[in-house]
C-alpha cells in the first residue's frame, strides 16, 4: 500500500488537531483512499515533548533537516501570521512539496504569489481550513458548485464576533462584558482586534470572492466595519423592528463591479443565517443555477478546523495516487482567467438603514433630523422615539427605505453637527 | 484544447435543465476546467424538436446508434426509475463510458451491482444529483468530510412532502387540500405515493448511510412511514409544545448497529431543521471530528438539480483530463471496505412521542389510558385535554418521556382496544 508522508509546521491547536485527527482516523482514512496517511514530522520553534500518541513522530527544531526530508509528499503549514509562515510555505514549494495550509491571513495577503509559485512547481496549495473551520466551503466553491456563476455571497465567517452578538442579544449584555467573558473562557484573544473589528472576516470573504468570481482581491477594498460600537439597546430595538445584528460578510456580483464589505447588518429573523448563533460560522451562496444553497458548522476549533485540513490531505493525496495533480485549479479558476474586477466604492451601494440619534429633550428635534434626512433623499420607514434615559438625553431610532451611502454620510455628518445632536450617529445596515 | 463529449439520455425535467447549464456556463466550465464540455447527442423515446439553442445536437431514438458513438466521454441517464435507466447505464459502463445519473430510485435499489460493473470497467458513476437536488451532499460526505467517522444523518429530502407540512404548518390547511393544490402547481406529481409515503426520503438516506457508513443498505430496512395522517391539530398543539413537524430521515452510527428511519417527526422550534421550509432541503450531518454541519438548498427543480449533475460532469472530466479517473471511490470507501452493518429493529429505539387520542366525553378516560401507558413503562411529561369537538368527542394529546418503540406499540394496541377510545391514535415521535 502506497504511503503519503506528511510534516506538520506547528503544533498549536490546529497543527495538534490536525495530527490527532490522522492519528485517530487512520484505519478510515485507508479504507477511503486506499493509502497509509502518516505524520511523519513535525517543525517547531522550541524542542518539546509530545502526547503519548504521536512519541515516534520526531519533533525537529532544524529547518534544514525538516524541509530537506526527501520522503515527505505533503508540507502542513500551521503556525499562521504572514512570517516565517509564507517563507516556510515557499520552501515548500520550491522544495517540490504539495502545501496544505489554514492560514487566511496569508492567503488573501499573498495568494497570488503563492498560488503562482506552485503552479511553476507544479504542486498543490490546499487551504480549506482557512476559511469557516470545518464547513467544505473552499471545496463547495471549487466543485460541488462549479458549474455556477455566483451572484452573492452572505457569510457569518468569524466565530468569536458571532458569539459576543449572540450572547449579547440572549443576556442583553453590553460588549465589554461579554468580550471579557468569551476572554476568560478562551473564545477570544487576548488582543480581539482581527475578530471584532471585522479584519478576520474581511480576509476569509477576499478568500471566497477569488474562489466564487475568479477575481484576484485586494482586502483593502473591502469596507470593514466591526461590532464593538453595537450596544445593548441597538439589539433591543432591532429586535421591534424584528431583525437581529450579525456582523455580516456581503458581496453581490454586479457584472461589471463586485459589492464586498463586512459590516454589523439588521438581518431579518426569519433568514436563516439569523439562526447561526454561538461560535458557529455559515455560508449562504446564490448561483445562478443552483438558487440559494447554505453551509452551516463550527467556524472554528482543534477538531474541526483538523478536520479540514485532514480533508485537504485526503485529497492532494488522492491526487497523488492517481499522478493528477493540480486536478483542479488552486484558485477555482485557471491562472490564466484571473482577472482583476472593480470592488463597488462604498457611496455608490444603497440598503434600508437602522439610525439611531442621541439627542437633547428638545421640542423640534425631529423636525430638525427629518428635515435633513429628506433633504438627502432618504426617507423614513419608520421610528421609535422613547422616553428620556437616565443622562437626559433621548434615543430616536429610525428604520429607513432603501438609501444611498453617500447621501446617508452627509446626512449624518450634517445632523451630528446639530447642537441638539449629542453623540455620534450609530448607523447599521438592513439586509435586504 | 481537449473536448469531452456528453451523451443526455431524456430531456425531461432533469435532462433538458442539464442541458440548459452545460450550454449557458460552456465559458464558465471551460475557464475552471481547461477543457470544452459539449452535449453531443441526445437519446429519446420519441423524436422531437428541440428549443433553438440545441437545434444542432442530433436528438436520436436509435439507441445502437447512440451508445455505438465512441466519441462520448459521459453518458448521463436521466430518464428516472429502473428500467429502461438501469440497462442504459449498465450498457454505457460495459461500452467503458463513465455514467452521471440522478436516479434515486435506481441507485439506492441497484447501487451494489452498477458500481461493481463500474470498477470492473474503470469507469466513474456520479450521482450527486440523486439526493437533494442541487446541494453538493455526495461531495461533502466522499471528500469535504472524509476524515470523520459519521455519528448521526438528519435529513429533510424531499421538497413536495416539506412544501405540503409548510402549507399546512403556515395556513393552518389539512392535507388533502395541501396536496390538491400543490399538484395544481406543479409541486407535487399525480400520483404522490412516492413523495408523501417517505419512500423517496428512504431511497435517499440509503444513498447517504452508504456514502456515510460504507454500508450496503436494503431500503426496506427503514421503517418508513408518510405524513398522511398528519391533521392541522397536530400541527397546532405541537408548536404549543414548541415543535414543528417535518418528514425527517434519520440515521445514527450506534457502532454495531445502525438506526435508520423515516417518519413525521416535532423538532424543536430553535433546531435550524425546524427553520427548512417550502421546497427546501436540508442535511445535517454530525462528523466525530467536525461536529454539526447543515447544508442547506433546493432539494429539486429542472436548473439545481441541473446544477448537480453538471458538477458530476465537471468532476469526471477534470479526472479525464488528469488521467485520475476512479480519484475517489463510488461508494466514499474503496469496495472492499463496503460492509454489511445491522439496521436496529425499530422496536429497540427509544424516544419522547407525541399521542393523540380521539376518545369519548367520560368520566375516568384520562386515568384508564394513563394507567395503560405506565404498566408499560410509559412516562408522560404533559397533557393537553381540550374541550369536546363538534363529533362529540374529546382530544387528549400527551407528550411522553423517552419511551421503547415495542412498549409504545403494545401500549397503543391496548388503549386503541378500549370503548371510551373512538379512533386509531395519532402518534408522532419527538427528535431529541
């Protein structure tokens, strides 16, 4: 029976994953491939002592030794951040070795570099792991829905945001806490700024837009907005107008341009991706033949994020076996159909937006804030005006009709220049 | 750049949607795949004139002429049921053609014998479009999900019973006009046997325990029972327990043997089963590495189902063209490792149900069927009695603990045997 060779890079949690996932499933993981999957190294910083399971596996600091084994088929890079991680994943390739990676950041940073060095070595780069943990979303894209043009991606692609709404809208708790707690219960990093503030997430779409589109995507054109201005009562209240705020990844093909953003949005309750709570991560595709199809699972995690790249391994090895390598293309696309695509600037997109006003006890104040709203075009659903809060201010909500960015800029840079107007305009997008 | 030549056999539904996809997404197909998939010929019953777009592919009824063409790469059957379909496809197998079809009936029936004709001849057999239209679900079990050991499949797999229990879920209507007007739509077939009897869920779930288990499955080894019998009663005081009623399938790993079973089944409001509504289907899957995963999307309709069987199209040319063909086994597990693994007798399962008895206006009804469902070990959780209907008699619905499926049964006889009970009793199982 042919044996595929493997080095892991890292033994975090999913490089320890990911070898416990081929340790305990190597008998089924034969009887599917007809080969012997086996962990034949392992590259760390500083030299330790491993579980009992994997006490043959030898445990290399010397990069030398690890890169220059000429038995090993497969290269697992797991350690994530842009270096030595690219560097590592180079050698590789150069080194004529088949990459498997979960490393987003990496992916949609150099991508392309990376793809285009291992198409010249004709190797595979398999990187299912780096986007929604254990969903085959990478796979879904590149086969199961091949034969689609995509017209929108929705995603809930971060794991960690996801949790703090959702327990923030069960608990009615305000952010700060609920980070501390997800903190102290290891759900969080020690610094959340890539989780809450969208950049996790913002990386992961760029990753699914090459794979849906064939575009190559520069992240910095995705307009990233995070979770940590959302407050308790923007939960409360969306829930009246009966939304519930995700931090959501959007992008709708428009032909000649791509919308794509990551932002908190109002999504109506009875959409599915409303029902995704806790750390779960999902997917929600529409193809032009298919229709709406949605992916659902842990977005994160040892085990299933193990289990994805497990899948990768499976299947660069499958490759193997059958001398068809580079089956099908890293990039869902041939090299050669890649091709650059306008992102829509943000003041040319339009959506119902939630506005809530901080705003001095004052007779006229709506008139005020009405008026300069339908000076720029944006119109009124509908409002909830309450009592005055405990600081004498008083909230004013709105649900507006379908309006334009720019317009709902000047809008509110206009209204938050008002003396009335004491805190700045807190502005959430409704999904339609 | 290589060509790969697609026979269709029947232009139905299916057949004339698969069409429609490889000729709208050519461009597409061919900028992810490198090659130029072309419908070829067409084999039908009787010769007709194809829409405009088709006009230069030759629609045969010749079959010696169809199969005798040696230049088609894939011959996809979707003419439906097992014969003619099953001697089509074992004549395409034995002419070393590689076979797309998305025959449920066929494939859950005749499986064993056609892929065995398959790897003798080495040629692929897709089915994806067999088991919920146009959601990639086959994929996800051979390769996104390949290093997991399956613990649990929960399916709603078939889009005319689901559309039925939304109608009568949503509008509060009873069955039979549900139906009526959804075979006005086009919804559901003159003769829905196959749909609302859960034999079509069935003939799937063999089709995923296979994929999942590496098991040969007997279709009539799943208890299967239909939603006939489900009266808009059941539906409202099953969301005043806080359920919903779907047809589901359902199938746990218990090791030495495996459950399988379709029935009407109260999920819980919040299980994002319970959220599937209209035409849609749905599979959960719970992987050992991965833990919960759903996919979600049309379980039917001429383009996603179309969609399916073109990515089955793609998947076998991409293997053609690298030489791979047989990449990944038919059946998920290489032949060999294909076993015979023991359906549990339903009288062995246990769970929480749902009765409804029609019974007469007496004094000490409640304590004689109460009395009968604890000598066998029956447990009841609550009990709504309402008022007497306009028949005279009075509903008593009861929800239960966890109970034997063989006490269930004896007790049931036993209370439907009593005088002061005036109608078979409605029973429904509740998931847990």
């Amino acid at each position: 029976m042919r044996t595929i060779n493997i080095g892991i890079i890292g033994f975090g949690t999913v490089g320890s994953g990911t070898a416990q996932v081929l340790h305990d499933q190597a008998e089924l993981i034969t009887k599917r491939t007809g080969a012997k999957i086996v962990l034949k190294s392992i590259l760390v910083r500083t030299k330790r002592v491993l579980p009992d399971e994997f006490s043959d596996v030898p445990v290399m600091v010397d990069e030398d030794a690890f890169f220059g084994d000429p038995e090993l088929d497969i290269i697992v890079e797991l350690i994530g951040g842009i270096e030595p991680a690219k560097s590592y994943i180079l050698r590789a390739i150069n080194g004529k070795k088949h990459v498997v990676t979960a490393n987003k950041a990496l992916i949609s940073a150099c991508g392309v570099e990376i793809f285009a060095a291992a198409a010249e070595n004709n190797v595979e780069v398999g990187f299912e792991g780096s986007v929604a943990g254990g969903i085959p979303i990478i796979k879904t894209f590149k086969e199961g829905l091949a034969a689609n043009r995509i017209e929108s991606i929705l995603g809930i692609l971060n794991g960690t945001a996801n949790y703090i709404l959702s327990e923030m809208t069960n608990k009615g708790l305000p952010f700060a806490e609920v980070l501390k707690t997800a903190q102290d219960l290891g759900y969080a990093e020690a610094d959340p700024t890539y989780d809450v503030e969208g950049i996790d997430t913002a990386h992961k779409l760029a990753i699914l837009m090459t794979m849906a589109y064939g575009m190559e995507v520069d992240v910095s054109a995705i307009t990233t907005e995070g979770i940590t201005k959302i407050e308790p009562i923007d939960i409360t209240l969306g829930k009246e107008f009966g939304y519930r705020i995700k931090l959501l990844a959007v992008s709708r093909n428009h032909g000649e341009h791509i919308e794509a953003r990551v932002q908190p949005t109002l999504l109506p309750d009875d959409h599915l991706l409303a029902a995704v709570n806790g750390p779960f991560n999902a997917v929600h595709i529409k193809g032009d033949m298919v229709g709406d199809v949605l992916l659902y699972g842990p977005g994160a995690g040892k085990m299933a994020t193990g289990s994805a790249v497990a899948a990768d391994i499976i299947d660069i090895s499958r490759n193997i076996l059958h001398g068809a390598e580079n089956r099908v293309s890293c990039l869902s696309y041939l090299p050669e159909f890649i091709q650059p695509r306008r992102i829509t600037p943000i003041a040319e997109l339009e959506c119902p937006f939630y506005f809530r006003f901080t705003t001095l006890d004052k007779p006229s104040v709506l008139a005020k804030i009405s008026g300069i709203l339908g000076r720029h075009n944006i119109s009124i659903e509908s409002v909830i005006q309450q009592g005055q809060l405990d600081d004498g201010t008083v909230p004013i909500v709105m649900r507006t009709h379908s309006s334009c960015e720019a317009d709902v800029e000047k809008a509110l840079e206009e209204i938050e220049a008002l003396a009335i107007v004491t805190a700045p305009v807190v502005k959430i997008r409704i999904f339609v």
